[in-house]
C-alpha cells in the first residue's frame, strides 16, 4: 500500500466523536441500559455540583466529570442500578457577581437602587439555567453519561426544602450553637468568605 492508504487508514478523533455521539443518540443506549438495570441492586451516586456562572465547563470541573463517569460506568457494569442525576449549585455569590457584570453594578446598593431586587433575582435565575442547560451539552459532549434530561437545581423549592428540613433536624438534636465568630469579609461583595478564598494567597520567594 501506499501513502494514499496509509492516509485512508489514519485516525480522525472528530469524524469519529460524532458517530458514536450519533451512535449512541439514535439507538437511545442510555435509556436502554437504564432499562435494563431496573430492580437491580442500586448504587446511589451523588454528585457535587458546579456553578453554572458560566456556560463553558472550567478545565477542573471537566475533570472531575470524566473521573465520577469512570466510577458510574464500574457500576453500572459491575450489575447496579446507579442514582447519576447530575446538579447545578445556582445559588450564591460566583452567580450574583456574574450577573452584576452583565448589567454593570458596581456595588450591592446598585442592585436595589438601578435594577430592583426581584428583577435581580430574576436575572440570576435567567443566567444559571440558561449556562447549566449549555454546560449539560458539552458534559453530553465529554461522553459523560449522567442523566442530563433531568439535573437538579438548588433554586428549585423542592431542594431548598430539604436543606431547611436538615436544619430543622440539626436544630432539634441540639446540634446547632449559637456565638460570635471573627471572619473573613469582602467590603466589595458585602459578605463572608470562604477561608481558602483569603488564605490561598501568599507571597512566596522563588529560590
């Protein structure tokens, strides 16, 4: 054979990506192995979730994906029914600040003074379900095989619910103190950070 068989025979990662993509769509496997495994032993497998602040995956959260697909995958071989509903942390400040970008606040007394809190809130809901539907895409895309019909959402009442239902049971067991704390503070953003948000960054000598 020559060089024109030689380039025949060469491998192509794209062409090749979207036949299995294609593959796997229209012959529904996933739905199919889902099936399959039904009353089978169950493997409950929850995922921690990434903020959606933006539609494209950071490297790590892509990752960390591909890594739990690996353990699902093991699973699901291995007989077991797995839980693989996927999620979106909706809530907190990566999602305000994104959308105080968007509309060019400069500080939180813009919020209530330029747009209006329920308008605000409105376009923090906006923006997340917006990017959480594009990052699934691309997660679908990475060939990670979660169930991306149906993620959840934090800012779903249901979620929210369960969170004060676990308080409440904290609460009760006498589990909850209350007392004064010194912590760390943005004057910008107007809230608590996270103490690996302040103390990450040091100045070290490079030798």
């Amino acid at each position: 054979m020559g060089a024109v068989g030689q380039v025949e025979k060469q491998y192509k990662p794209l062409e090749i990506e979207e036949k299995v993509l294609k593959f796997w769509k229209e012959r529904k496997i996933y739905d199919r192995l889902r099936e399959k495994l039904k009353g089978k032993p169950k493997f409950y497998f929850l995922d921690g979730p990434p903020y959606p602040s933006s539609d494209v995956p950071h490297i790590g959260t892509a990752w960390n994906k591909a890594i739990k697909d690996t353990v699902i995958r093991y699973y699901r071989m291995k007989g077991f029914f797995v839980w693989d509903q996927p999620g979106y942390d909706t809530h907190g400040l990566p999602i305000e600040v994104a959308v105080e970008k968007k509309l060019g606040l400069k500080s939180k007394k813009e919020i209530v003074e330029k747009v209006g809190v329920s308008k605000f809130i409105d376009e923090c809901k906006k923006l997340a379900l917006t990017n959480a539907s594009l990052m699934s895409a691309r997660f679908e895309r990475l060939g990670v095989s979660m169930n991306w019909k149906d993620p959840y959402y934090t800012l779903r009442p249901e979620y929210m619910e369960s969170g004060w239902w676990l308080i409440r049971r904290v609460y009760e067991q006498g589990l909850l103190k209350k007392g004064v704390k010194v912590v760390w503070w943005c004057p910008r953003c107007e809230t608590v950070l996270a103490d690996y948000e302040v103390q990450e960054y040091r100045d070290l000598e490079d030798p």
